[in-house]
C-alpha cells in the first residue's frame, strides 16, 4: 500500500475555492486558476467533503477503471501539488 506523508485530518482546503463540473479551479484570493483532469475533480470534491483518503480511494476504484496503487499515488500526487500551490490551511 502507498502511504502518504500528508495528514489528511489537518489537511484543510481553503474555503473561498471555486471548482466547475468541467474541472476549472479558482482561487479569489489570489486570482490564481487552475485546469484538473476528471480524477483531479473528483480528488478536490471528496477532499471539500472532508473524506478520508481510505473513502477517496474506494470512491475512485469505484468509478474509474483503476487500480488501488494508481489512484493512492495519484492522490498522493494531488495532495502535494495542493501545498505546494497553497490551496490548503494546515
């Protein structure tokens, strides 16, 4: 299983986010925008919902034709590019 080094239960998204069905991401505090994939959306959405990574990855397997290493390394991914871009409140 792939671990993440990101605690999710402190892992907060910034509330003023914006994000369109076709994957259009804003950030008004900045002006920042930014484009995500259809597994990208569906990351952020279930991360708003406050889901645990466990619940994300059964979500996505569900969905997707994917498998379990590919979708926690993908979420992985994600989830560092959200603190690296500043999308988060720790």
């Amino acid at each position: 299983m792939f671990v993440s080094s990101i605690n999710t239960n402190i892992m907060k998204l910034k509330k003023d986010l914006a994000i369109s069905d076709s994957g259009f991401l804003f950030n008004p505090s900045t002006g920042d925008s930014y484009s995500l994939n259809p597994i990208g959306v569906e990351f952020f959405k279930l991360l708003q919902k406050g889901n645990s990574d466990d619940e994300i990855i059964s979500q996505i397997i569900n969905d997707y034709a994917i498998d379990k290493n590919s979708v926690e390394k993908d979420l992985y991914d994600f989830k560092n590019l959200l603190v690296n871009y500043k999308l988060i409140n720790a």
